[in-house]
C-alpha cells in the first residue's frame, strides 16, 4: 500500500475498470463544511469519500463533498453513462447534504443506486427524498432525471458487482452503520461517526439498563467492532477531538485521537486516516493531532501509518504479492 497525499484532483483521471483500488477524499470534515483559508489542506467539504475497484465505482456518504465528485464524474465520462453506488451511513445532515447538488443525479443517462439503512424514526427511503421537497430544497428527488434505485439494506453483508460489503453498526446517536469494502487490492473499513463505547453506549440511551449490564454490552459491541475491523488496510475513522476535547464532549457520538488509535491498532489496521475532522479545527490543528495519534501509537509499540485525511488527496491499494509456491 502506499498513500498518496495532497494530490490535486485534476492530476489524473481513474479509470472505473483500473486496478488497484484508488480512494480519492471529497469531503474529510465533521458536522459543518467550513470553507476557510484555514482549512485548505484537510478541506472544508462534509463526509464524502470515493472508491474505484474491481469495475465499480462506490460513493461512500453524500455530504457537501459530494458536488465537487460529480462535477469531476460529469467532466470525465461527458457523453457516457456514469454508473455508480452510493453507500449512505446515516441520516445526520454531514452524510446527505451535499446530494442534491450531485450533478450526475440530473443527467438521464446516468444510474445511480443508493443504499443504507432505515433510521431512527425514518425509513431510508424518507432520509434520502424528504430532504429534497418543499419547503427545505424546490426540486424533488422524483425529478431528478437520472435511473435512480433507492435501497434498504436488510442484509449485513452483500456485494456490488465483484466487491463483498460488510456492514456493522456503530456507535453514534440513532442508526448509524459502517461499511468494510473487500477489494481485489485489500480491504477498505469506512466509520465516518463512531464513538468509542466504553465511555457512552447509545444504544443504552432511553434503556433502563443498569451500569453493569451498559458495561456488558459495550464491551460485547466493541469485541464485535475489532472483529469487523480485524487487518483492515485501511481505516478511514472518526477522530473528531482531541483528547482534552473529548472529555467535555462524551456522548456527542465522535471519537479522540487516542480512541482512534487505541481501536486501529487492536484490530490490526495497517493504515488509521483520520477523518471527521471537527469544524473548529483549521490545517494546524489536524496537523498536530496527527503528530499526537503517530506518538501514541509509537509510545504503544504499534506499526500503524497514520494520516489526516485531506480533501481532494488520493490513495492507491496495491494488491499484495503473494509468493508463488
Ligand atoms: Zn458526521
Ligand atoms: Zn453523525
């Protein structure tokens, strides 16, 4: 594997039937875009990440990075079809904002098939078409002119085209999934909001649970959560706040620097990116986060790589070579 960091968009083109697998960041920030002088390098887009492998062409979240995604898609394919998945983790506004500025959806020739699943209190179909109808937003998503598939997961594991999906919950306020991509070229884990368990279950929110059963269950969901993650090669990971930060922040559903850390390396990540980065925090900031997550791991003996996600960076994952016998 080898990353590729800060590298402009219009440098290369991808081609959808390429390999290895190629990761480009569209938006890396948490809650807010904040668009600033301050914010070049990590970006000021919300969550929007995208992955070529094997043929397809994934979409992981729609938030306001989404619309420079498909200015570029509509510069490169011109007069062919786009065909694409998006993979929706949840409702929160950081993770959908950006889709109807999403230009492909407004081209006929395009098809664009959306999953996720139903959140609290809103199937996944009202999450993705009650944002675009009046009075919030003048045109609706049945308007849109592309083929357009809405589609609600049941299923925690699933494939598009030659891709295998696992899904898991995570912990974050209301329903919220992950989405591990297995590749030809090695595996992708995607957890934009995750807060670690052991200092506030959501799912015990509302629950009349004592604090050895809440105990329990975040201890089962976190065993379950390294399981899921297990030699990922990369992470893409909520790790909004600092660790000073995080102590005046639990239960907001977001994740710290050493929480980040801690989780990659029981689960034997190769490579930890840093990701959901707060709105508060310009370039330097990340910066020195990141420096801080490399001391943790290095004081903890751990060989995780570690980066801060930046907008309009890329990575290739190179499949490994496996010796012949
Ligand atoms: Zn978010
Ligand atoms: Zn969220």
């Amino acid at each position: 594997m080898r990353g590729k960091i800060g590298v402009p968009p219009t440098m290369r083109s991808i081609s959808a039937t390429s390999s290895p697998a190629r990761i480009k960041f569209w938006g890396t920030r948490g809650s807010i875009p904040v668009p600033s002088p301050e914010t070049l390098r990590y970006g000021g887009n919300t969550t929007c990440v995208e992955l070529r492998a094997d043929g397809e062409i994934i979409v992981l979240d729609a938030g306001s990075g989404i619309r420079p995604l498909g200015v570029a898609l509509d510069r490169e394919f011109q007069t062919r079809p786009i065909k694409l998945s998006l993979l929706i983790t949840h409702a929160h506004w950081d993770h959908i904002q950006g889709f109807p500025f999403f230009k492909p959806g407004y081209d006929s020739k395009n098809e664009i098939r959306i999953f996720g699943f139903d959140g609290a209190g809103a199937t996944f179909r009202e999450i993705m078409t009650e944002p675009m109808r009046s009075p919030f937003f003048p045109i609706t998503m049945r308007e849109l002119s592309a083929r357009m598939d809405i589609n609600k997961l049941n299923e925690m594991k699933f494939s598009l085209g030659k891709l295998d999906i696992h899904a898991a919950f995570v912990n974050h306020p209301g329903v919220c999934a992950g989405y591990r991509i297995f590749t030809s070229s090695g595996s992708v884990a995607f957890l934009p909001d995750h807060e670690p368990y052991e200092f506030f279950l959501h799912a015990a929110r509302g629950k009349q649970l004592s604090p050895e059963e809440t105990k329990e269950i975040a201890a089962e969901q976190h065993v379950a959560l390294v399981q899921f993650l297990r030699g990922s090669d990369i992470l893409i990971l909520d790790s909004q706040y600092t660790d000073q930060e995080y102590k005046t922040h639990i239960g907001w559903g977001h994740g710290s620097i050493s929480s980040a850390v801690a989780l990659a390396t029981e689960a034997e990540v190769q490579t930890l990116l840093l990701f959901h980065h707060d709105p508060s925090h310009n370039d330097e900031m990340v910066d020195t986060m990141v420096e801080s997550a490399r001391q943790i791991a290095m004081k903890s003996g751990s060989h995780l790589e570690i980066a801060g996600a930046q907008q309009n960076s890329e990575m290739v994952l190179e499949a490994k070579k496996v010796a012949a016998a």
